[in-house]
C-alpha cells in the first residue's frame, strides 16, 4: 500500500508523463509513434502494479493529471 511520501512521488511521476505526452507528442511524428508503444508498455505495466497506481494511471490518461 502507498504511504503519504510514496502516494506524492508516483503521483508526480505520473504528472510528469503526462506531460511529456501532452506537450512533446503532440509536436514531433517520430516521438508521437514510438509515444504510443509507450502508452501501450504504461497500460501494461499500470494493470499490474497497485490498483491505487492503475486508478490514477487511467485517470491520467484519460482525464489529465491526478489529484
């Protein structure tokens, strides 16, 4: 389970991410493909990590940054 410290840490880890997607992605065809093997690899990876880190992995990307 996430402590307070560890709750803040992946939260802002997963803030960053989402921002490289939104601001780099979008701007740059090549980083926009191999974006979307890296959104492919995150889903993965957030499906099997704690359900708290999946919940605010889908919530980033599909409503924006967690709160």
């Amino acid at each position: 389970m996430l402590t307070s410290d560890s709750k803040e840490i992946y939260e802002l880890i997963f803030d960053r991410i989402y921002k490289i997607n939104e601001e780099i992605l979008p701007r740059d065809g090549e980083y926009r493909e191999w974006g979307q093997k890296q959104r492919s690899l995150l889903d993965q990876l957030c499906a099997r990590m704690n359900p708290e880190i999946g919940d605010c992995w889908m919530n980033l990307t599909s409503a924006g940054p967690c709160k």
